[in-house]
C-alpha cells in the first residue's frame, strides 16, 4: 500500500510533503536506538517523539513515513529536516496502541 492510501485511509494528517512510497511493515518505537536497529526499509514507524535525532535514525533506516501520534508536532526544523530527507511525517489523534490497532484491520 502506498503512503497517501494509508494515510486517506486512517485519517492521518500529514505535516510536509513527501514521497509517495510503498509501505511494507511496521515498526513502533520513542527510542532512537531501537529504531536504528529494528526497524526496516519501508516502514512505518510509529512514536510519540518529535525531536530531529528520531528523523535521523528514520533516515538512516529508510522509513518510508513517520507517524507521530497523540496530535504532537513537531518544530519547524524538525519538519524542514524530514522534507529535506524524503520522509512523510504524519499526526494522528490516537495513541499508539488505537493506531496500531487500525493498521491491523488494514492488514498490517
């Protein structure tokens, strides 16, 4: 599935513009050191954290979205960060586990 069709399809709401991949798995994580070592290309990595070293490890791992959940945002350098590395950052209303529940019906 691509990142706008999951995004129409949970309700996401995304921060910047970003590059419409396919998305493979999930992953879900607010430390950054397991973010460098589990989580996979093509992911969708779920947090609550909006600093700029979760977009650097995001990067590094090749995410294809972030999405950060509870309705936080990040500040704008961390946004300019995110666009300048090709990674869609998306809110969500929900917590994580509401979240991560929706991607399961979606077949995550």
């Amino acid at each position: 599935m691509k990142v706008s069709e999951l995004a129409e399809k949970t309700g996401l709401k995304a921060i910047n513009e970003f590059r419409d991949r396919e998305v493979e798995g999930v992953y879900i994580s607010d430390m950054v050191s397991d973010i460098l070592t589990a989580a996979r290309p093509n992911s969708i990595l779920i947090t609550l954290q909006t600093h700029k070293s979760l977009i650097a490890a995001a990067n590094l791992v090749n995410v294809a979205m972030v999405v950060i959940v509870k309705n936080r945002k990040p500040a704008d350098d961390v946004v300019e960060l995110a666009t300048k590395a090709g990674i869609g950052l998306f809110t969500s209303g929900l917590d994580t586990w509401g979240f991560a529940r929706g991607l399961t019906e979606l077949g995550f």
